[in-house]
C-alpha cells in the first residue's frame, strides 16, 4: 500500500526536541523497561518488530503509570514541556499527548509508542498486515472513523483489533458486542496510519461517494446531468430563431432583443442595488441589537458591578475545527497558506488542517511536504478520478474530517486571525436563539467576507476588489435575514460539518459548487449567515486567466440555475417567493445580464454616436428606456461600489469604479464562453493561477 491513495497524516516529520535523544534511568525497575520506550518501530527487513519493544506483561510499579510520566521518565520531553501541556489541557479541553504533539514537543509516532507500552497494546504498521475486509462488509467507512478501531483479522477464535484510543473495558465490550466474538488481540495504531488504512480499505467506496454520492441520492439536485434534453435544445432554438428574425424581420426582432435585454439588465442591477442599498439598515439594526444585548448583560450583572460585555467562548470549550485546503498545481504558494493559518487564533490541538492534494500532482504534494507542516496539518491526497474538480476534493477531505465545523480555504488565503472564534460565536448564538424558541431555520454555514491583498496592482485588479468589495461588504450582508438564498463564495465558507453531510456535500459537477450548495441549503430548509471576518485572496491580474476564471464562475450559475429550475413549481414550495427571486434575480439574472449587455451598450454608442440615424424602426420610449436603464443602472452601480471600494481600500482604488461598463464587457466575454461551455463542455474546470503578482499596495 503507498500513501498516494489516502491521507498522509505525517509527511514530514516535526524535528525531535534535545530531550529527546534517549532515556535516563530513574530506576532499576525503568533500565529494565527504557529499551521498550526507545527502540525503533521497525526491524532490519522493515517488517514490524513489535515484541522488541513492547511490553506483555504488567508494568513495574516503579514506572509513572500517566502519559506525561513515561514521557519524561523516557527523555522524550523536559518537565517544563510537560508542565506547559497540562496547564495547555487545563485551559483549553484534550489530552495532554495532543497538546505535546500540537506544540511540535514530541512527534506522534514516538507519542504513539509511548501509549502503547501504557496501553500494553503493541504498535501496530498495517502498511505491513492486510486487513480482512470482509469483516468490515456493512460498516461504513464514517463509522469506522468515528469509532477509533477497527478490526483487522481472525486468529482462530481471536479477533485482532488495532485502536487509535484507549482500550477502555467500555471499548472492549463495544468491540466484543459489534463484532460477535469474545477473545480480542489489541493493537496500537497512530491516527495517521490509521486514517491510511481506513482509505485503503474504503478506496473504491470513498470514490464513489465523494464523486457520485449526492447524484444517487439526489439526482434532481445533482449536474452530473447538467441539462436535460429540453434544456439543451431551448437556447439552440432561440439563436437560431434570433438569426432567422434578423434576416427575415430585422426591426422586430431587434425590438423583442432590446426588451428582453432591458428586463435582464434591469433585474439584475435593481436587484444587486436593493441588496446593497439595505445593508446601512443592516448595520444600523445589529448595532441596535448589540447595545440591547449588553444593557441586558449589564442589567444581570447587578447594580452594583460594572457593565460586562457578553461573555466570550473559553479556548476548552470551543469545538475541533477541521480546515480543508483543495489545492492543484500550487506547488510555488502552498507553504505560504500552511503558514497564514498557523497565524490562526485558535488552539492548535483543536485545528484539523486538511491539504487535499490530487494524487498525480507530484510537485504540489513534494512542496507541501518540503514546508515542514505542523503536526495539525495532514497532507490528503486525493486519488485519481473523473471529475478532477475542487468540490470533488472536498468531499474526499470531508470524509476525513474531525472538525464538529469545517471551512474551506483555498491555497493562496490569508484569513483574519480571529475568523474561526467569531464563527464559533456565531453558531453558539444561533443554537442558543433556537433553544430560547426561535423558529428560524438552522445555521448551515457562515459565510466570510472575502477580498483582495494585491488589489494595487493593476486596474483589472483593482476592478476586481471593487466588485468583490460591494459583493460581500454591501451585497451579502444586504440579503442576510431577507429570506432570499445567499450564494457562497468558493472559500471562507464555515459549515456545521453533520448538517453538510445531510446536505449531501459539495457537487462535483458543478463548477460553481458554492453557490450550488447556498441554493441547496435553502431549497432543504437551512439557512446561510454572513460574518464581516475578512479572509484575503490574490486577485488573478492577467486579462486571459481572467475571463477564463469568470468563465467558470458564470458557467456554474448557469447550470445552477438549470439544475434548480427543472422542477421550478418544487423549487417555489421549498423556498417560497423569497426563493425564486434569489434564483432568478441572482442566480439566472447575472448571467443572463452579462450576455445581453452587449446589446444595450451598441444601442447606447450608436444612440450617441449617430444620433437616431440607424433606421431599424425603434420604438423611442425603447431607446429612451434603454438609454435610461443603461446610464442610471450602470451609474448607480459606479457610485454604490465606489463608496465601498473607498471605505475598504481608499479613494486610489475607489475611483476606478467609473470604468464599470467596460469591465462588464469583459464578463460579456466570459459570459459567451460560458454559455458555449454549458452546451459542450459542462464540467471542463479552467484553473486559475496563482502566485502571478506580489501583494500590492492598496494605496498606490
């Protein structure tokens, strides 16, 4: 078995501290025993050599019997690491081997050996031993998972089980009652070996699921078919109708063109505008809410104690957060996100950092294990499959996941060091509302806003922080609370890891697979929230990468919308009218805005230009109207987005928002592409480089 089909838990190992370079006897009773603590795991012939170092019989009672014992008494850590991990377990929840480990103290294997001369379990390499897998038939690969053993085979009337915890007598029982037998043989195995077997053994399930899971369940719900037959022929027929209008009744067709353009674009930019539009009201009321809050806080405080802001979340009490980090061809940035999220303010023997590396990208793989990472850091390879897309990743990552939250990040993010508590917060907040009688729907996921670090650097990435500043500054935090979906960006997304697991995951055949799932949380009554926590991306700065990843972007809210309206009388009784404005002002609308835009941009120029001397017989309340909906549309939009752009960036950036009609003819561009793609080449993923422009200065 080779570790390019599962997750690699330790690709590099954390270098072992002075300490721990062998053992000081303490006793008589402990030179007897240090060999066991200090032997390598492995003999000459690279078999397990088990017996060399762990013990079978009862240990002396002169040896510490408490992990953190064993390890001092072996040389493994100093007295102060140990101090250090216990008031660490103390403060923050977990055992004191996790925060040892977390701390880079000890590495996990030497932890491991440790455990199982206490446990007096020998270690266990399953890379060496088969598993018989036909004792695990019926039993998922969660479940194994979750349970922390796994049966690994029969020796007459004895079952052989490796466990990565502790064999308790309560576990033994549960082993005894699951699998049917009394005698047991325990073994010892590390988490990373052990997630290395549960992938190997689960291999071709795992695939399935994570690549076809979701369309079995939910097919309705599901772009492995991205358009039904209808769907495909519809938007033929209209350009070959439009084609023949135009030859054979020029005026009128172009009349009919016109309207529909000017319904298309005034939708949608009226609908981006009352999103916007709203969010100073929501500002407005949230800043109500907080003061409300803290006068009821200071109120049960008593008279005579001072105001207290509500409480904040103890680091024991907050949940293990599991981090998926997709990445493909990214070998020249993936150590810089390892690094930006150890800034993370967060207990890291509470982080579960999952890099999901595809299994034929050896150069990514070679530079993740090259940075060295934190022993939270697991490195997943993902093994070959069809479709090779980011969400199908995520799936693979999801099964692995320890996290009761899960969030994505891509390779180049640079999240704000407290997004994880202030995310925490706000699932607290919303169990709490619910708990208290609230009848709103349950949090699914929390959205962060998302920008861009080297938003100076040229115009088109200037023009890019000026559409991402009014999409989730304005936009987003305008739609939460309306009722109407919110599409999620393609990172920074925090869900609650059980309820995305009921949604079905992320769908691999939708190259949009964020704002897919926003419309599928709500359509299955859950509800997106939004957080102000910025995480920064690297703005792509080339034309042609570019239009290629907008090409995608807008591909995906096309099949989106496609996959939603093929039942649209369901989709209206799940979401009510609130969720059919979503999917069509939003999800349908901006695509559909950015292919007719081209229209109403030559009616305008030729307006201006020629006058009215284009005989095509136009109505003039239609010039007029298209005349009007393309100034006042695209001049509301100029002043909304500038005034956010400055408020975020400064008026350097701010003021390029005048140049907003000619970057929508670069989404025209990539709209066209998209429209053609959806047709042909549905789930073709253009990637998008990175690591092109060094961070630019906001202000230059």
């Amino acid at each position: 078995m080779t570790d390019t089909a599962v997750p690699d838990l330790a690709a590099t190992p954390v270098a072992a501290p002075a300490a721990d370079v062998g053992p000081d006897p303490v006793s008589d009773g402990y030179r007897e025993y240090a060999p066991l603590l200090t032997a390598s795991p492995t003999g000459a012939a690279g078999e397990a050599n088990f017996a060399a170092w762990v013990p079978r019989t009862p240990l002396p009672p002169v040896l510490p019997r408490e992990t953190g014992g064993l390890l001092v008494a072996g040389g493994h850590i100093t007295q102060e690491q140990l101090d250090r991990a216990l008031e660490a377990s103390r403060t923050q929840g977990g055992y004191v081997g996790e925060h040892l480990v977390a701390r880079g103290d000890i590495h996990a294997l030497t932890l491991y050996r440790v455990l199982a001369t206490l446990w007096q379990a020998p270690l266990v390499d399953l890379a060496h031993e088969r598993v018989d897998e036909e004792m695990l038939r019926g039993i998922g690969s969660r479940q194994i998972l979750a349970q922390g053993w796994i049966p690994v085979r029969r020796e007459g009337d004895t079952l052989v089980v490796a466990t990565t915890v502790e064999p308790t007598a309560a576990l033994l029982d549960q082993v005894r009652a699951a699998m049917g037998v009394d005698r047991l043989d325990v073994r010892t195995i590390t988490p990373r070996d052990y997630a290395l077997a549960v992938g190997s053994v689960f291999r071709n399930a795992l695939l399935h699921d994570v690549t076809d899971g979701l369309a079995d369940a939910q097919p309705e719900r599901s772009a492995r078919v991205s358009l039904y037959r209808w769907q495909q022929v519809a938007p033929v027929a209209l350009i070959v109708l439009c084609v023949v209008g135009l030859v054979l009744a020029p005026s009128p067709t172009v009349v009919a063109l016109l309207v529909v353009a000017n319904l298309a674009l005034g939708a949608s930019v009226s609908f981006k505008l009352f999103a916007s539009l709203r969010y100073p009201w929501v500002v407005v009321r949230e800043r109500w809410r907080d003061r409300r809050r803290r006068r009821l806080v200071a109120l049960d405080a008593g008279p005579g104690d001072p105001p207290t802001a509500p409480p904040v979340i103890a680091d024991r009490d907050l949940p293990v957060y599991t981090i998926l980090v997709p990445a493909f061809h990214e070998a020249n940035v993936i150590g810089k996100v390892i690094d930006n999220l150890d800034q993370l303010d967060y207990p890291k023997s509470k982080l579960d950092v999952l890099v999901l590396l595809e299994e034929d990208d050896t150069d990514t793989i070679a530079a993740a294990r090259a940075a060295r990472p934190p022993s939270y850091v697991r490195i997943v390879i993902v093994p070959r499959g069809v479709p090779q897309t980011k969400p199908r990743a995520c799936n693979y990552g999801l099964s692995f996941a320890r996290g009761s939250l899960v969030v994505i990040f891509d390779a180049e993010d640079r999240p704000e060091p407290d997004q994880l508590r202030r995310v925490v917060a706000d699932f607290a907040r919303d169990r709490a509302d619910r708990a208290a009688g609230g009848t709103g729907a349950p949090l699914v996921c929390v959205q962060c806003a998302l920008n861009y670090s080297n938003a100076g650097y040229n115009v088109l990435t200037r023009m890019f922080a000026i559409e991402y500043t009014q999409w989730f500054d304005m936009m987003l935090p305008g739609l939460d609370g309306t009722g109407i979906p919110i599409p999620l960006g393609g990172t920074s997304n925090h869900f609650d890891t059980e309820m995305l697991r009921l949604l079905g995951g992320w769908d691999p055949y939708n190259v949009t697979e964020d704002a897919d799932l926003g419309m599928r949380a709500s359509a299955l009554g859950f509800r997106v929230g939004v957080n102000s926590s910025t995480t920064w991306e690297e703005a792509c700065s080339q034309t042609g990468a570019w239009i290629k990843q907008r090409t995608r972007w807008i591909k995906g809210y096309m099949i989106t919308a496609a996959v939603n309206f093929r039942h649209p009388v369901k989709f209206y009784r799940a979401t009510g009218p609130l969720g059919l404005v979503g999917l069509t002002g939003l999800i349908l609308g901006t695509p559909a805005a950015f292919v007719l835009y081209p229209l109403l941009l030559a009616l305008t120029l030729v307006t201006f230009v020629f006058g009215r001397s284009v005989d095509l017989d136009i109505p003039p309340w239609l010039v007029d109207l298209g005349i009007a909906n393309f100034v006042i549309g695209n001049g509301a939009t100029i002043i909304v987005s500038a005034l956010i752009a400055t408020r975020r960036h400064g008026w350097r950036i701010g003021v390029y928002a005048v140049l907003n009609p000619l970057y929508w003819v670069l989404h025209s561009v990539a709209a066209w592409r998209a429209a053609w793609q959806t047709l042909f080449t549905p789930h073709h993923w253009e990637k998008t480089p990175h690591g092109l422009s060094e961070d630019g200065d906001d202000d230059e």
